[in-house]
C-alpha cells in the first residue's frame, strides 16, 4: 500500500441527494416534496412557530395574572455590604458602583437591614427599609433620600 492507492471505505460516502434533476435522479416528479400544498411550492416559508392552521401555542395557553406598569424596581444593598467598605464615610451610588455593590449606576437603589454596621456612615439612596434606618442611626451615622431620576 503506498499513498497512490488509498481508497476511502466502501459506504462511508455518500452521494447528495440532487432535487430536480429528473426522473433518471431516483427523485423524479416531485422532487422528494410530495404533492401539492404549500411546501411543495418554490419559495414557500412559515414562521417557526406556525402549526398548520392548527391553533397556535401562544394562543392555546391559558393567560394568568398582569404586568404591574407601575412598579418601581430597586437594586437591594445590605448593611453587611457596607460596612466592608473601607475608607469611605459617604456612601453614594457611585461608589457603590465603584466597588461593584450595585450592577446599574441609574438604578434606584434601596438600603436593606441585613447584617450589622459598626461604622458611622453617610448614605445616600432612593429608599431604605425601617431596620435599615435604625441600624445606620444607632451606629451614629445619616441617611439622604435621594430623588428619583
């Protein structure tokens, strides 16, 4: 055996299947399409979620429940996180975003009570939860409500 004689195995490939070559093709007539109806046509296509006129999915599903248009979404920043933070006296969105406490700078962020904070802080934020409040106060620190953007 030398490089000139290498075959491929025999069955291990395999023709394509040429559309519309006649009936000398083994795929004559109709070219593998079937008989009339829509995919049997030249330039036909459906959306992938059409069934056949049968009635759709979306449509089929029960509707539960309503989107709430006016809720109001807040990024949640816990005590716990805060008080990790060092060398800093005022807490502000930026600098939550500095230190990678909040994902989006033009959130609305809300103060949450988890954990506990030993530092007097200055924190500025669109809301804080009541345990939130008394904690930052009983450390010694302030809390600024800011306005909603």
């Amino acid at each position: 055996m030398d490089l000139g004689n290498l075959q491929y195995a025999p069955g291990s490939r395999k023709k394509r299947k040429r559309l519309g070559i006649g009936e000398g093709s083994g795929h004559g007539g109709t070219s593998t399409k079937g008989h009339k109806g829509q995919l049997s046509r030249a330039g036909t296509k459906t959306n992938p979620w059409f069934e056949g006129g049968q009635m759709p999915l979306q449509r089929r599903l029960p509707k539960r429940g309503f989107t709430n248009i006016f809720r109001v979404d807040y990024q949640a920043v816990n005590l716990d996180k805060l008080a990790r933070l060092e060398n800093v006296t005022e807490v502000t969105p930026d600098v939550l975003f500095d230190n990678g406490l909040i994902g989006k700078k033009n959130e609305r962020i809300k103060i949450l009570g988890g954990g506990e904070l030993k530092k007097a802080l200055t924190v500025h934020a669109h809301a804080f939860s009541k345990s939130a409040l008394e904690k930052i106060e009983k450390a010694g620190g302030k809390t600024a409500v800011l306005a909603a953007k």
